[in-house]
C-alpha cells in the first residue's frame, strides 16, 4: 500500500461539548523507535477519551489533539528497531497514554501497546475490548484478587467496563451482585447475573449485604459509601476515585483507586475468552469518523447500550 501524506482525524482545538470534535486533514504521523504505522480500521468510545474532551483531565492534555486510546487496524509500516509485528499484521491495542490519538486512518503506536488480533474477531470488537477489557481484568482479577465463591459487587456493571468485570468475575466463580438502570438489566441476567438492582430506585448498598469485592467504575457518593459493604479483608477497586484511606484502614479493607496499563498477556487472555464465547462484549452503533461528535453526544447521553464504535473507512 502507498502510505498517503495526510490522513482524517478528530481533533479538538480547544476543551468543551462534543460539538468541539471536528475532523480535519492532518499530516501522516512519522515513526520513532519502536513505532508502527496503523492504517486505522476502528477505534472506540471510552470514558477517557470524554474527559479529555472536556477538561483534558483538568489541563493535563492541553489541545490541539487528536482523541482516541484504543484501536483496530492493520500494520502499513514498522519502525527500523520492530522485530514482532510485521506489515499486514491485523492488530490490536491501547495506547499507555492519551497523549496521542487513534480517532484517525492512520496512527503511530508503540509496537509494545499491541497484539494479533484473533482470527473471526470482528473490527469493531477488537477496537472496544482494549480500554474497558484491560480495566474490567485489573480490576476484577489483579487488584479485586477476586476468588471463587467471593461475593462481588459491580456498580456499573451495563457498562463498557461493568459488564467485563461482571463476566470475568463469574468467570473465575464468583457471585455477582450488580447495578445499573434497569434498562440495562436484561443484558446482565442473559450473561446470567441474577441479583440486580437500579440504583435510582434502590439503596444498593443495604440491598447487597456483605461482600468480598466491590468494583467501582462510578465513583462519586458510589465510592466511599461502598466502603461499608466489605467483609473485613475486603477489596474495593474504584476506576474513577481515590477512596477514603482514613474509612478504609479503620474497617480492615484495602481500597485502590486502579489506573488500568496495557498489558499484552492480559489482552491475550481476554481475546481468548472472547473467541471462546466464554465473555461477550455488545457493540451498541458503529459511526463515520466523520460522526465522532454525535458519538461522544450519544456516550454522554446514556442513550446507547453498548460500546460506540468508529470507523474511519466509512
Ligand atoms: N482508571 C482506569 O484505568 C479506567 C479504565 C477504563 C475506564 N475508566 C473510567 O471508568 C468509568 C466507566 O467507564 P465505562 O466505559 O464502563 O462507562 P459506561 O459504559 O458509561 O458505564 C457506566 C455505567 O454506569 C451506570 N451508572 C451511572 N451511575 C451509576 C450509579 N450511581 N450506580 C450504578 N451504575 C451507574 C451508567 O448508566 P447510564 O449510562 O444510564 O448513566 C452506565 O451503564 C469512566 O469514568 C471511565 O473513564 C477508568
């Protein structure tokens, strides 16, 4: 393939609404050391990638900048020093920092952020899993330390990162205790959950009883109050806040605020159990590139079930 000079991004030139994210013609990225080349089939919505658009994480990315942290696609060049990816490799990954984009056709990525995609995978599956699947295994298996017969409590759990985090913790024979909206309660029972609660109409915490683990991808009032669910020993695993440290020791629990990595065995190991048909992952729509403001609109309304998905071949 010809590598064309310039490529489509979605960028934002200064923090606000998603009417901010407008896709403009910027110049192909070149490789540094251990870079690849991706020809971008697909790159998800996640949670970050809405925070930096409104605040850069209160300033820490200042704009301009293309948005995006996972991705689909295929290897059109490798940096001089990659030996294990190759051209024409369909790979997947996230990045280790939001510094730089994937809402683009092209993106350079550290080789080390990415793995082969498994075949029957489709593109907009192996976009979305990165970000929240990474999450969801941190926190449920590394940090929850979650074990068989241990009660879990995943608030959250319709979402993008609660509902890996809940099969995972079936998974490993765990009892799942979950809340969300109720419209997001279906798709939790047919992955077989069966106590689940709406927090709008039900204080979940009393609901839950004593439990092992609690995973929090909420944060807010969620977080600390969570604290009183746990068993002495306990595990709190917030994606989103700093616990209460103070609260913590005093009840005999540990509580982390988790910032999830890019680990390449654990990606493996998720890819797997998808291919499997052991974990499921909904994507809810599937946009343009063109489209990335109405799907950063559309994440931030709750009105998608499922993970949102663009496609910059569109
Ligand atoms: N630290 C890390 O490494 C890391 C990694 C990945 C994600 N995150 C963060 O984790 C958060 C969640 O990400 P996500 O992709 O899972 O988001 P998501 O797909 O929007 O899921 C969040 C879910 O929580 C529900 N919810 C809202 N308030 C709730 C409450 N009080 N109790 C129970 N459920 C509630 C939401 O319902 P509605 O949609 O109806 O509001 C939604 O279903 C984001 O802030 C993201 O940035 C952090």
């Amino acid at each position: 393939m010809d590598i064309p000079t310039t490529m489509r991004a979605a960028r934002i030139h200064a923090y606000g609404g998603p009417e901010v994210l407008t896709v403009e013609e910027v110049p192909v990225p070149s490789l540094a050391p251990g870079e690849v080349l991706v020809e971008v089939l697909a790159a998800s919505v996640n949670g970050a990638d809405l925070e930096l658009r409104r605040s850069g994480f209160d300033g820490y990315y200042e704009p301009p900048r293309t948005l995006g942290i996972d991705l689909c696609g295929v290897v059109r060049a490798v940096a001089e020093d990659v030996e294990r990816l190759h051209v024409g490799d369909r790979i997947h990954g996230r990045r280790s920092s939001a510094a730089r984009g994937t809402y683009s056709t092209f993106a350079a990525v550290d080789a080390d952020d990415l793995i082969a995609v498994p075949a029957g995978m489709e593109d907009s599956v192996a976009a979305a899993v990165p970000v929240v699947g990474l999450a969801a295994w941190h926190a449920v298996v590394e940090v929850g330390r979650t074990a068989p017969g241990d009660r879990v409590l995943i608030h959250g759990a319709g979402g993008g990162v609660g509902f890996l985090a809940a099969q995972f913790a079936r998974h490993l024979g765990a009892q799942v205790i979950a809340s969300d909206v109720a419209e997001a309660h279906a798709a939790l029972r047919d992955i077989g959950v069966t106590e689940v609660h709406d927090f709008r109409t039900t204080d979940v915490i009393a609901a839950a009883g004593t439990v092992e683990v609690v995973i929090d991808p909420v944060g807010g009032p969620v977080t600390d109050a969570s604290l009183a669910a746990l068993s002495e020993g306990g595990r709190l695993v917030s994606l989103v806040a700093e616990p209460d440290q103070d609260t913590a020791r005093r009840r005999g629990v540990t509580a982390t605020m988790l910032d999830s990595w890019m680990d390449r065995g654990h990606l493996a190991r998720i890819d797997e159990l998808l291919v499997a048909g052991a974990v499921t992952l909904e994507v809810g729509e599937v946009l343009p590139l063109e489209e990335a403001a109405r799907a950063h609109e559309l994440a931030e309304s709750g009105a998608v079930r499922g993970k949102i998905v663009l496609d910059p071949r569109r």
